[in-house]
C-alpha cells in the first residue's frame, strides 16, 4: 500500500491516523485492541494517511491491515493523541494521531497482519487502563462515560 508524504503538524510533529474499533456488548462500549509489532504493547489500529483517502478512509484501511476489522466509521475526528514513534534505537519521531471512530461489523480471519499481532475486546474503562499514552487513556475513559459520541449524526 503506497503511502503519502508525512504531513507536518504543530512544532516538528507529523500526523497519523488511528481507527477506535468498537462494539456495543450487554449495553456497554468495548474496544477492539491491538498488540504493537515491535514492542506488544496494547495500541489502537493506526499509521500514516494512505495515498488518494481521507481520515476515515485512512482509519479504515488501518483497522483492516492491522486488525482485519470491517464496518462503518465515522467521518469526523473524535479525539486526538500524541506518542513518540521510535524510528532507531536512538530516534523518535513525535506523531500526532486523529481518532476515527469504526463500529465494527466483521472480523476477518485472514488478514494482512494477522500473524503479527493479537487483537482482543475490553470493556472502555479496561482499555483505557490497558493503553499508555495518557491523552489516548483520557479519550477512552471519556467514551466509558458517555461523554463523546461514536455515532455519525
């Protein structure tokens, strides 16, 4: 999948974009998470804008890619959060990422990164406390609350 250029954000930082898959299960929220490649830790679908889509193309792509998910997703950003890529054993490349949200109809059992991670639903609240980036931990606690909705108007 070809790429587009990094786009600048604020300072030196370069914009990414993650997809929120989610699910309602016994009238609660949960979050579909995603081990890390290089480190396993729990992460939301995410990557760099794909070529010739928009944020929530981008975000579908992702969830696809990496999670093998498909479903609806929401056109507009519902949250944001800042990491540190880690680009070499001395480098990071700090990354600005807009949250899609994308209710999700199907997992695949085939897809293209299915032997490079693991996936697993979690309640919000147990998502949020499973994440560590501390921006990313508050935008899923906020969606447990009911504070921001997932739903398209």
């Amino acid at each position: 999948m070809k790429r587009s250029q990094f786009e600048p954000v604020a300072g030196d930082a370069r914009s990414q974009i993650a997809a929120l898959c989610w699910r309602m299960h016994r009238d609660r929220v949960e979050v579909l998470l995603i081990t890390s490649r290089d480190t396993g830790r729990w992460v939301l679908p995410k990557g760099w804008p794909v070529e010739g889509r928009d944020g929530p193309g981008s975000a579908t792509q992702e969830a696809w890619e990496e999670a093998g998910v498909t479903g609806v997703v929401n056109p507009a950003v519902i949250g944001l959060f800042g990491y540190d890529k880690v680009m070499a054993a001395q480098a990071a490349l700090p990354c600005m990422v807009s949250v899609f949200a994308l209710r999700v109809a199907g997992l695949a059992r085939r897809f293209p990164e299915r032997k490079e991670r693991r996936r697993k639903w979690f309640t919000a609240e147990r998502a949020a406390r499973k994440v560590v980036e501390p921006e990313l931990r508050n935008l899923i606690l906020r969606i447990a609350r009911g504070e921001i909705t997932l739903v398209a108007d």
